[in-house]
C-alpha cells in the first residue's frame, strides 16, 4: 500500500486504496475480445496514486454502489486530508450492478430497472433510463453519478464474464434471438468511459497486486 501513514485494510489478505483515471473510450466492437491486445488496461497501468481503492461493486444496494465509495472519498479529503489528486478510486460493476455501465436505450429495451431493483424518482416505478449516470443539477444522484466519478478521476469496469452470461439469459427471453446477438447489443450500449474487462474477479486481483485495497460496496 502506498500510504503506510493510514490503518492498512485486509480482506481475504489483501488491501490497498484503488481509482484510476478514465479518458478513454468503451469498448463496444460487435467482436468479442480474443486475446491480452484486445482490451484496454490502461485503467491498471494508471494505478499510481498515493491512496487507491477498489470498490467490489455487485448490485446497486439502495445507492451504495456509488455512494459508498463517495463517503470513502469524502472521508479521505475532510478526515484524513488527502489531496483528491492523490486519490484513485475504481468501481468495479458486475453480480446485479452491471446495468449501471450502460446506456438509457438498453433501459428501455431490457427493463433494467427490474434487474438493479432501481425505482425512477420521476415516475416512482422501474426504471427505464440510467438515473445513475448525469451529473446535472437536479439529476437524481448528481453527487454520486457514474460521470460524477468520472470527472474525479474513478475508472468504471464492467465483467464481460457477466454481460456473456446476462446475454445468454436475455436471449432466451427474446423469441429468434442469440446470445451473440444481445451480447453485440449490450456491449454497444456501454458508457463511454466505462472500460470492459475479462472477468472481475482478475481485475480486483490485478489492481491488489498493484497496491490497491479492496472493498465491497453495492
């Protein structure tokens, strides 16, 4: 970890800090990725801030999957007094979380609202739109919304191991439909910004091996 100054956190005997920047494009090639050259590692390549955290985010969790990791920032910067841009914080989406890394038209075709378990405020029913994702004055989650995050500088990762298995789900609920199909769909739907990785589960190990801590949030 690199602030041996604050408490080291272990889970499962591993610890650390974790964000990274995102100023880069989704991944949202209808051709699924092949090999190492095929994704985007620059979000792990940028783990070298002075406190950086992992956010093992599985479902939306009543906001806790962006508001959890805002208290942990917040309390950083008012408690401890870090610097922001000493601070990296990466959310990683999948489990039920992964409809927050995707675009208002998949909301819509896919009622995503029913898979987060996420009420629109405007209409108090299922969602149908990604209210978690505008920054806006008045956007129902302004302060802790995906693009919020990412104008501090948090990389957003999706489990392409989870949108595979969302897909062959989805499929089977569309008459003349492929899992290849609504895989191709989703993954166009990605945010730009939200980078596609192999599998979560190797992310988080590769971002501890970086010096990160990991925390479940969501």
């Amino acid at each position: 970890m690199a602030d041996r100054s604050l408490p080291r956190r272990d889970f499962l005997g591993a610890v650390a800090l974790t964000g990274a920047v995102l100023t880069r494009p989704a991944l949202a090639a209808a051709t699924p990725a092949a090999g190492p050259g095929d994704w985007d590692h620059r979000w792990l390549d940028g783990l070298t801030r002075k406190h950086r955290t992992f956010f093992d985010t599985k479902s939306w969790g009543g906001g806790e999957a962006f508001g959890y990791p805002k208290r942990y920032y917040d309390a950083m910067v008012d408690g401890y007094g870090a610097k922001p841009a000493d601070i990296q914080v990466v959310i990683g989406l999948h489990g039920t979380a992964w409809p927050l890394a995707l675009g208002d038209e998949a909301w819509a075709a896919w009622q995503l609202g029913e898979v987060t378990g996420l009420n629109d405020p405007a209409t108090q029913a299922r969602a149908l739109r990604n209210v978690t994702r505008s920054d806006e004055a008045g956007a129902p989650f302004a302060q802790t919304s995906l693009v919020a995050w990412q104008k501090r500088g948090a990389s957003i990762l999706l489990c392409n191991n989870t949108l595979r298995r969302i897909s062959r789900e989805l499929s089977a609920k569309r008459e003349g439909s492929t899992a290849d199909a609504v895989y191709d769909e989703l993954r166009k739907a990605i945010l730009p910004g939200v980078t596609l990785v192999p599998a979560m589960v190797a992310a988080i190990a590769l971002a501890q091996a970086k010096g990160a801590s990991y925390v479940v949030s969501g």
